[in-house]
C-alpha cells in the first residue's frame, strides 16, 4: 500500500466512457482541485464494460503507466468507484496511489468537516469505505504461523484490524444517535412553536451557502469551489410579513454520491426531510443544469424528502444577461421558480415575496376589544403583533385589528374577539 500524497501531488485523471454515455469531464477536475491535487493530464477512452482485473483495459494500462512516468505523478484519480481488488492491482501495476471518485469525495469531506458532529459522520463514512478495503492489506501479518516461537495471539493482523473498525464505527454510530436524538428535540420544539422548516438543497456550488448569507445575515464560509461548507447551519429569518422561518443551509449534493455518505450525513440531512418547504438552489448558468436538479431530485427521494414542497432558486444570473430577475407561477398563481443572484442580491426582494405568500398562512387578523386594566395585554400584543388599527372607547378601553402569528393566538384567550 502507499501512502496518501501530500496536499499538491501532481495527478493523472482517468476517465471511461462506459456503454458509449459521454461525460464532462470538468466536475472531475475540480473535484480534484478541491481535494488539494494538481491534476496534470487527463486520460480518457471507452469500453462496453469495465475490466474485472484493473477497470481499463491492458493496453490502457501501459498507456497510463507510461503518463505516469513522463509527468511524474504522484497519485491516480478515476472518476468511478472501483473494487478493493481493482484499486489495490492497478497501485500494484502502476506504483503510485490510486483514488476512485468514492475516496475522492470522502477525502474532501474529511478537509471540510469542522464541528463535532461533521467530523463524526466523515470519520463513519470512511470506516465503512476502509472496511471493504482490508483484504491483504497487511500480507506480512495475514497468515496465522505455527512453531515455537512462532504462534501468534490467536488471530490475524486482517481479523483484528476488522474487529477495531467494527468497534469504532459501533462507537461513532451512538455518539451520532445521540447527536440525532439533540436535533430532533430541536425540530420538535420548532414544530411545537409552529415555526416553519425550511431547508436550503441543491448540487454542490450552486450559490446555497452565498443565499443563505444574505437571507439570514449570517456569515459562513461560501466559495467558488466543490464542497465549501459541510456542517449544517440553522438560522431563525423573518419575512416581510413579520412570519418568522427558521432557514437550514445543508450539505451540497453531487452526481453518484457515495452511498457511505448518505447514509453517514441521514442525520444532517435530516433537516431536509423533515422540513414544511426545501429551496432547490440551481446554478442557472450551468451547462448541465437539467441533469444536476435530476441529481439532487435522485438524492432527495433517497433520503425521503422527495414529496415535499419544493421552490426552485435559480441562482447565478448575474452572469446571464438576457436574464432579469422575475418570479414563475403555476397556474394556480402559486410561485414555483424564482430568478435571481445571491452574489448581486437581485431578485432576493422576489424570494421575500415568494417566501411570504407562502407562509401567509401563518399569520391571522383578529378583531377584539380590550378593557381598562387589560394594559398589560395590549403591550403584549404590541410586542409579539402587529397593530393595524387602533381606537380608544369612552371607557378608557380599545378597539384593535391585530394581526398575530398562530404561534401568540394565546394572548387572545381572556379576550372578546371576533374572526375576520
């Protein structure tokens, strides 16, 4: 086995076209960018099916031996997932490290992990991952020997590395339950409060994070690059209305995302699944915008979230110029797309808009009449609603229109009201 090159390795990236299905080739190397490598060439080609052996053909094989050897290499990337067996013959052949699209993935995820929580369930993923890959990973240890001098504790080197791993994935996956049982009291509390949930998806650099700053005021880390926030973040948002929301930014999501880490980040992503309405965030200037909204819409029903509302975001259109900002209905009048650029906050005013129609539902207008030492009620109402019309009675009473969220309908109980 070799050891993982440093931050910068110089890297070849494979590419093969299986069953004819071309594919662009640049999330690859910005996968490979945001992993720290330095890719320096790329090799593609074709086949109706992997090989068994290596997943490229013998004659390829030579081929990328050969690249390896003229622009001194360091590492190996393909963009597929390869078996333990095919990536530990090809590091054989090749002699240099090899990474298929799964690790690639894991080991960014393993750099953008932060709190507690991130970096327990990347630890979790990449257990699962190394679990399938300890055959003969210790071949001076494997075999059980016998003599004097010469017998061992009784199992192999490959029996008790396996045995370590079972315990601590058995040790992160509590922790992770525990962790999972805190944010279920906190969505519990929410929904209890009649807050609404509503949670930021969308392909990986799609403008998530960016929007969620501006909407929230907020200042976590957003860039150009795969993967920039990993841990999720949930912040309270007031609408113009005055209906409060609480927003969720979520991790990015990407094509063939390793199945070890949708089941590791389920928790996290549970915010998705239990949320009243998800904010599809598309990158309106991507070539391959209809096949990333197919992606996140494959990831989202694999979490259970796919029969929830969704409002697509369609961000980035600073960079379209025969795009203005405007909102899209169904025929009902319903919003369903908005149009807009986080980076330049135009169109932000239209998900405001959006976002209030929405949860317009959340709030309701009560006429009620206040008596003289029922102050202290009218303060209250002065704090948690909103006040539309206000008039004193000779009693030293009032009449008010108010309008409160459903959340502060309480405040109405010792008092004569009427519906509008």
């Amino acid at each position: 086995m070799f050891d993982r090159p440093d931050s910068g390795a110089r890297a070849v990236l494979v590419h093969l076209s299986l069953n004819a299905h071309p594919e662009d080739l640049s999330e690859l190397k910005e996968l490979s960018k945001s992993a720290g490598a330095e890719p320096v060439y790329v090799v593609t080609g074709s086949r109706s099916r992997p090989d068994p052996k290596y997943f490229i053909g013998t004659g390829k094989l030579a081929e990328l031996k050969q690249i390896i050897e003229d622009y001194a290499a360091d590492i190996v990337l393909f963009n597929h997932p390869l078996s333990p067996s095919q990536e530990r013959n090809l590091e054989k052949a090749l002699e240099v490290r090899v990474v298929d699209r799964n690790g690639l993935i894991l080991d960014i995820f393993a750099q953008r992990a932060h709190t507690f929580e991130g970096k327990l369930q990347v630890e979790l993923a990449q257990l699962r991952h190394l679990s399938t890959r300890l055959v003969r990973g210790w071949t001076h240890l494997e075999r059980q020997k016998g003599g004097i001098g010469l017998r061992g504790p009784g199992e192999t080197q490959l029996e008790t590395d396996r045995r370590l791993l079972g315990v601590r994935i058995k040790q992160i996956q509590g922790r992770l339950k525990k962790v999972e049982q805190q944010r279920h009291q906190g969505r519990s509390k929410r929904k209890k409060a009649e807050v609404p949930s509503v949670s930021l998806v969308g392909y990986t650099n799609a403008g998530k994070s960016t929007l969620f700053n501006v909407l929230t005021g907020a200042h976590i880390y957003a860039a150009n690059q795969l993967f920039a926030t990993l841990d999720p973040t949930l912040r309270q948002c007031v609408l113009p209305n005055d209906a409060e929301i609480v927003l969720a930014d979520t991790v990015g999501f990407i094509r063939h995302l390793p199945h070890e880490l949708v089941a590791a980040f389920r928790s996290t992503l549970q915010e998705a699944s239990e949320a009243d309405l998800l904010l599809h965030v598309i990158d309106a200037n991507s070539d391959d915008r209809d096949d990333t909204i197919f992606q996140v819409n494959q990831v989202l029903e694999a979490i259970d979230a796919h029969e929830i509302r969704q409002l697509q975001i369609f961000n980035k259109i600073d960079l379209l110029p025969e795009i203005t900002p405007h909102i899209d209905r169904d025929e009902a009048g319903h919003a369903v797309r908005v149009w807009l650029s986080a980076e330049t906050g135009a169109g932000i005013e239209l998900l405001y808009q959006a976002l209030s129609e929405l949860f317009a539902s959340t709030r309701v207008k009560r006429y009620c009449h206040l008596l003289p030492e029922q102050g202290g009620i009218r303060a209250k109402l002065f704090k948690s609603g909103k006040i539309l019309e206000e008039k004193a009675d000779d009693q030293g009473g009032w009449d008010l229109l108010v309008e409160l969220d459903k959340k502060h309908l309480g405040l109405l109980k010792s008092i004569e009201i009427k519906e509008i």
